[in-house]
C-alpha cells in the first residue's frame, strides 16, 4: 500500500499532525474521489484513522502500526549491502548479468 508515491506523501502530511480529508484532498493534483480511494487503502491497512468532528472527517496517523513495519524491517538492515553501493567515483563500472561485453581497442 506504500508503493504509491500519493500515499507516501500522504503519510508524511500525516506525520505532521492530524488533517481534514478536505486539506488532504486539496494538496494533491487528484480528483477527491481518489484521494479518497487512498485514504481508505491506507485506513483499511491500518495506518491512519478518521474520526468525524463536526461537519470534518479528521485523518491521523497510526504511528504504532509504523512501528511494526519498523520492526518488520530489522530484518533485512542494513537495507544495503556493498553490492548494491554506486562505483567509487573513478573506478569503471562493472558489467551486470546480461550487460553486453566490454569492447577492446
């Protein structure tokens, strides 16, 4: 449910404090039938809640599931290993599997 950059952003307004759906909606180049969408995707995940005050429907941040995801994550820390570092700056690049030969002169 994170892989959509939308939702991403939508955690990290989140992060900042609670927000109205309307605020939400009103910060992204989407329709608000899809904010909407992306708000129910996180809400079904667990990840935000809504409460309505007044005439508003208050989104806010599920930390404590975050921390589970942060825990789950543990795991595979560090998230890189050398093998996955970029080249030193001038060192030459190392073909991949697949990657054509090098030419000789």
């Amino acid at each position: 449910m994170l892989a959509d950059p939308l939702r991403r952003q939508v955690v990290e307004l989140l992060a900042e404090g609670p927000v109205t759906a309307g605020d939400i909606a009103a910060r992204f180049p989407v329709t608000r039938p899809a904010v909407s969408r992306h708000l129910r995707v996180l809400r079904e995940a667990g990840l935000v809640e809504s409460a309505v005050r007044g005439q508003h429907r208050v989104y806010t941040l599920r930390r404590a599931e975050l921390a589970e995801l942060d825990r789950w994550l543990d795991r595979f820390r560090p998230l890189t290993s050398p093998a996955d570092a970029p080249p030193a700056a001038g060192s030459a690049p190392t073909a991949g599997p697949g990657a054509p030969a090098a030419r000789s002169s």
